[in-house]
C-alpha cells in the first residue's frame, strides 16, 4: 500500500556503498578504504496533508537543526573496522552524534517510523531551486566533498527515496535487534 501525501518538502536519501576493500595507494598496501555504507537522509517536515511536524517534533526538539528549522538531516556510516574485525555503525542527526544507548531509543523509534512512512510515499515535492541551492549542498555535504553532486537529483526521486527508505527499515530492525540482545 503507498501512501500519498505531502507532510515532507525536498526529501532526499542518498547511499553510497563500497563493498569491497579497494587499495588506495599503489605503492602501499597499508592505505585501504574499507567496506562500507554511508546513507544521507534531508527532509524538511511540514503539516501538509498529515501533522509531520508534530509526529516527528521530537527529533527537531532533542536534535535540533540551527540552520534549517524544520529539517531533519540524518546520516548513517557502517563501516568495516580492520582493528576490531567487526563492522562499526556511526548515527549522526542534524550535526550532533546520536549515539545508540537507552536513552537515545524514543530518537530511534522515531527515525524508523519516519523511514517507514517514506517508504510508502507515493509523492514528494521538492523546490525546482532547492538541487542548486546552498542547503541542498549543505545537506549532502558527504556526496558534495566526494565531488558526487551530480547524483542529487536521483537522491530525490520519489522511487529512490522509497527504495532506499526500505532499506534503511531493514537495516534499523537489525540495529535494534543487536542491541537488544547485547
């Protein structure tokens, strides 16, 4: 079932993924980039159609954005740490980390729900500006500084951002469940 509403303006979610080890240097086998994922969510919330703003106002109240009042800017790196054998995870919510623990989960729970909920978005709208603006810049500053601009306008796509939305509600059902069973 999709659902179709306008609650969120200029929604994005970009992936970048690197599943293997890649050598950086030719010279030296000691500089690796090492596996990972790193997923970059923006949405500005607003009560169009549904009360977004008020659903997921707890977000912006514990993490607020200093730049972008209503806007959730989320990010997410799971990478593969050679030094404990093991995949690391790293949450950052509008410039703050958020770290995994009891307290942070209510911030969770919301994030899953808002990831789900743009799952099955039927329509998103984004400012025909925005993907030349400064904030959009700003809000995909990992892709901009990778010299990987080129890919916002597909980031903002409503059927990228389900695909990838769904992906991340997978990878939140896992986080949680490790952590509750650590």
């Amino acid at each position: 079932m999709e659902i179709n509403f306008k609650g969120f303006q200029n929604t994005g979610i970009g992936v970048d993924i690197n599943k293997y080890p890649q050598q950086i240097l030719k010279s030296n086998r000691q500089y690796i980039k090492p596996p990972y994922v790193h997923l970059s969510l923006t949405t500005t919330l607003n009560n169009i159609g549904d009360n977004d703003r008020e659903i997921f106002g707890e977000i912006l109240k514990n993490f607020p954005n200093r730049h972008q009042k209503d806007t959730i800017n989320f990010h997410y790196d799971k990478y593969y740490s050679q030094y404990s054998n093991q995949y690391k995870k790293e949450f950052w919510l509008n410039d703050k980390p958020l770290i995994l623990r009891d307290d942070n989960l209510k911030i969770f729970s919301k994030l899953a729900q808002l990831f789900t909920k743009l799952s099955k978005t039927k329509e998103l709208a984004t400012d025909r500006f925005y993907l030349n603006s400064d904030d959009c810049r700003a809000n995909f500053n990992y892709f901009y500084m990778q010299g990987k601009t080129d890919r916002l306008p597909e980031f903002h796509k409503p059927e990228t951002v389900r695909k990838n939305a769904q992906n991340m509600v997978k990878e939140f059902t896992d986080i949680m469940l490790d952590y509750f069973n650590s």
